[in-house]
C-alpha cells in the first residue's frame, strides 16, 4: 500500500484546522479591531487662516477643533462652544447619549450629536482614553492566566509521554508481526491526534472573547488575573462618594457660631479654591450662587483625611472634619458622646451631632486667633445616591455576596446614606481615614475563624488605590460622565484590575458574572480538550485511527474549542 495520499490530505486537514482556528481567532478580536476604528483619520482645527483639516496625527494640546454633526471626535477635550448630545456607546457600553455643553469633557472615538460645537484638544495619541482602553484590552488578551500556566505545565509532561506512547506503538505493532510500514501508520495517527493545540488554545481563546465582549460593555479587565479571581469573590467593599452617590455634595446650610458674620461662606469659598475634594467644589459652587467671587488664598496647606488650612484676607482659617476638631482639641474625643461629654462639650458640638443625626456631613471653619482656635461656622453637606444603585446592590446580594460600604464621613451620615440604599448598619464601615482603606479590606479577607474570603474592592479616586490594590479583585469606576472634577481617576484605574468605563455599580455584577462565564468556558474546553486526547490515543494506538482520520479530530478539536469560546461574544450585562 502506497500513503501518498493519506500524507497530503493529513496536511490538508492540520492546514484547514489552522485555517479555522485563525478565522476564529479574529473573531475574537473583534472588539480591538471595532476600537481602532473608532479613530476618525482627520481632524477639522481653527487656525489663522480659518478651519484647516489636518491628519489627526498633527493634533496638538490646546488645539482648538470643530466637530460637526455626526463626526466622530478626533482626541480628548473639553466644548468650548455649542452644545450636542454625544453617543460614548462604544467606549462606556451606555446605549443612550450623554449631553455635552460649555466646560464638559468629551472623549476621543465618540460620535457627536446634532449640534456643532468647538473643542480645546486635552490629550492626543497615546494618552486618550480610547488609547488607554485599548491598550488594556491588548494587554489583558495577551497576559496568561494562572490557569494557563497549569496547563502550560501539563503540556510540558503531555507532549514527552505522547512521544513515548507513539514509540510504544511503533514497537508493539512491530513485535506483534506487523510490518514497519503498519507500524509507523499507527504511530503517526497516535502523534497526529494527540497535537495538543486545543489544550493551548482552551484558556487564551476564552480569555480573548470574554474581555472583548466585556469591553464592548463598559467593563475593561486590565489582567487575566482579575478575569479568573472574579468569579470567587464573595465580598464586594464600596466607597462611598462617588461610587455609591454622585460625588457631588451640596452644602445644605451654614451656620455662624459668631456674634457676627463678616461672610463665612466668601471666606470659605476662598480656602477651598482650587481643591479637588468634592465637599470644597461644594462649597466654592454655593458661595458663586449667591453671587460672591471667592478670593485667592495663601499658604494653603492640605490634611489629608482632615481638610485644609491658609490664610485668607489676614486671617488664618482651618476648614475641616470633626475628627479633626476632636485632634486639635476642639471637641470630644468620641463622637458617641454620653451625658457627661454632653456637659463637658461646647455648646457648637450639639449642634454638629444634630446634623450629624439628620445625615449630614458636617465640617467646621476655625479661625486661628492670637487667643486659640476659635470655631465659626458649621457647614452641613448633603449627596445624593447614584440611580439605580438600591437595585444594583440588591442583585448583588441575591447573588450571594456579602456586602460592606467605607466612608470617610461621620457615623450618622453613613448610616443615613445606608437606609437610603438598602444596606444594613452593620455593613456600613464610617470614620475611615484614607489610608486605612487597604487595612480594612485586608481585615474583611479573614474572619473570626480564620476562613479567607475573596474580596473585591469599588473605588474611583486617588486615595481609593491602595485599598483597590489590596482587594483581590479591584474594581475602578472611570466615571468618563463626570464633569472633571477630581484627578484620582487614572490613579484608581492604574491600581485596580478591572475597570468600569461608566460609574454604573450594575457593572459590578456585570463584571463577576463575565468573569464567572469566562472561567466556564475555559473549564469546558479544557474537558473537551483532555477528552479528545484520552478517546483518541488509545483508539490511534490500537490502529482503529488511520492518520487522515485522526488528522481530522485533531482540526475538529481545535476548532470546537474555539467556537465554544465564541459563544461569549453573545453575553450582554
């Protein structure tokens, strides 16, 4: 018998294998190749000689560019002009337009609306948001999940006993009375068959379609790391401003604590010009509605975790938490203060805790006087839970998860938020200073009897990093919608694993249960992947396998690992 043949159609068939294992690979990728499309090729920039178009490439920082109606923005920037409603569907996963108008940020890749409007470009290249989500997804499909480096270790002593076993074969054949040439058609279907390609492309295929699919929705996983952890969390920590409520407190009142008032609210505005904390745009935004034009402060020194102090008009004033009245003196060590704190407290502090008590976040401007500190104002804020967050955290608990909010803010307005989002008092974590974030979800990964829980941690700002670095699982909302303020973003982004393009806490689930689907998939495969092989040597080896046939298997198994893999493209949050 001749195997001409049989050698060109087992080429044929390890080729057109390769072929489809390619075709699917692509499809795999989809969402990669979708972003870099969303780069518009030119950009429409106002020059001295008018609008000039110029390839995007020449864009520069402060360049100012016109957008018309349904063009695709070409960088990052802030409207200078006009206002349009914006579809960031590709970059966020949020189906509906986002309205834009004078000072918002606008993303480079999302389509402009019905309005025109003019930009001031803020980043180009490399440095948009669209660059940097790009790069995550590529470096999330190229990283190796522990998993894979199991498999890796299995195909390093897979391959050597297939070998062997193909050797065995020749020579059992051969010994049996067979001729060399049934002998080696035996032995080449046992290698054929046993190609582990789809044990290598299990993990990596599933790991590609579920961070593409997962991108399309919002949801950015940095690493295969986090995509494998995420389905095991059993704990999910929030911050709270900002991730929980909208991150934009109002200041609800201010009282004077004086015999006069020579403008409390002016010179507060006035010391907190220029901060990034929300509690101080709140307090700049309030002094603007009452049409006061807050001033330029010196020697301004910020406390992190207290608040700030400088100088304003003559006068060195301190703005800040209770805790922080309680370290300078000012007030009772305790917040739970007894009958006998009650006497021994000034007479402002009953008026802070019944603020407190209504659920607001109380500060205290202080003046520093040749006599002492002198308390002079009180000032209540107010925030307003995200919509749709009562529900997001109720899904979250039907799902299992043990569920705990961190704040910064005094016990009663945590407790107060808490009520309003459904959570428990004994969920609700309060006085936590920044730094002290990490040392909590350290905490919350161990109970009393030692057992480890797998916690994930859900911030937004810059002094949410160490705590989301801690987490085995860190969860950074981009909060892409907001209007700018505070800069922790990227920070929080850089730390964390996982990042959600739009601050929808529905993400978080979101997240876990792609994370959950994708490691299925990789388990799947790898079953069938093993199955294949432990079927087929032993049939090749007992010559009930010719090496066409085998051949064909093989391309069969690849390609159904594959196209098991694609079925996450379906999955919508």
């Amino acid at each position: 018998h001749l195997y001409f043949e049989g050698s060109a159609v087992v080429i044929t068939l390890v080729l057109l294998g390769k072929w489809l294992e390619a075709r699917a690979k692509r499809q795999t990728t989809d969402a990669i190749r979708a972003l870099h499309a969303l780069r518009p090729e030119r950009a429409r920039v106002i020059g001295l000689d008018g609008e000039v178009e110029i390839p995007i490439d020449e864009l520069l920082v402060g360049d100012r560019v016109v957008v018309l109606p349904g063009e695709r923005f070409a960088a990052d920037g802030v409207v200078l002009e006009g206002q349009t409603q914006v579809d960031e569907s590709m970059l966020t996963g949020e189906p509906l337009p986002v309205a834009k108008t004078i000072d918002a940020k606008v993303t480079g890749g999302s389509i402009n609306g019905e309005g025109r409007v003019v930009m001031r470009v803020s980043a180009t290249g490399t440095a948009t948001v669209l660059a940097n989500i790009i790069r995550l997804v590529e470096d999330a499909q190229a990283a190796k999940a522990p998993i894979q480096r199991l498999v890796d270790q299995v195909s390093a002593v897979f391959v050597p006993v297939v070998l062997v076993l193909a050797v065995l074969t020749l020579l059992a054949w051969w010994f049996t009375g067979h001729s060399v040439e049934v002998s080696l058609i035996h032995s080449v279907a046992v290698l054929v068959i046993a190609c582990p390609c789809a044990l290598g492309l299990a993990t990596p295929a599933a790991i590609m379609a579920g961070t593409g699919v997962a991108a399309k929705h919002g949801i950015l996983i940095k690493d295969a790391q986090a995509l494998e952890v995420a389905h095991r969390v059993d704990t999910v920590a929030f911050d709270k401003t900002g991730t929980l409520t909208v991150g934009q407190p109002r200041l609800l009142s201010i009282t004077s604590l004086t015999p006069t008032d020579p403008g409390w609210l002016g010179l507060a505005a006035s010391l907190q010009r220029g901060s990034e904390h929300p509690l101080a745009h709140a307090v700049v935004q309030a002094a603007k509605a009452q049409d006061l034009t807050p001033g330029a402060p010196d020697k301004v020194r910020a406390v992190p975790g207290y608040g700030s102090e400088g100088e304003v008009q003559g006068r060195t004033l301190m703005l800040g938490s209770l805790r922080w009245m309680n370290v300078l003196g000012l007030a009772p060590a305790s917040a739970q203060h007894d009958e006998q704190t009650t006497h021994t407290a000034p007479a402002w502090w009953a008026q802070a805790q019944a603020l407190q008590a209504q659920g607001a976040t109380v500060s205290v401007l202080v003046e520093r006087t040749p006599q002492g500190l002198m308390p002079c104002a009180l000032l209540a804020f107010g925030d307003e839970p995200k919509p749709g967050v009562q529900a997001a955290l109720a899904t979250l608990r039907a799902r299992g998860l043990r569920l705990v909010m961190i704040s910064g803010d005094n016990l009663g307005a945590a407790h107060a938020m808490a009520q309003r989002l459904g959570l428990r008092p004994d969920e609700v974590h309060a006085d936590v200073m920044p730094g002290d974030k990490a040392a909590l979800v350290k905490s919350l990964q161990h109970n009393d009897h030692g057992a480890p829980h797998v916690v994930a941690f859900v911030g937004d700002g810059i002094n949410d990093a160490p705590a989301l670095a801690a987490a085995d699982v860190g969860l950074a909302m981009a909060n892409l919608h907001a209007d700018g303020h505070g800069g922790g973003t990227d920070v929080a982004m850089q730390a964390a694993g996982i990042t959600l393009m739009r601050g929808d806490v529905a993400l978080v689930a979101g997240a876990l249960d792609i994370s959950a689907r994708t490691v299925a998939k990789i388990r799947q495969n790898l079953f069938w992947a093993f199955a294949y092989n432990a079927a087929g040597i032993p049939l090749a080896a007992l010559g009930y396998l010719s090496p066409v046939v085998a051949g064909a298997a093989m391309a069969l198994s690849s390609v159904s690992v594959m196209t098991n893999a694609l079925l996450l493209k379906r999955w919508k949050v």
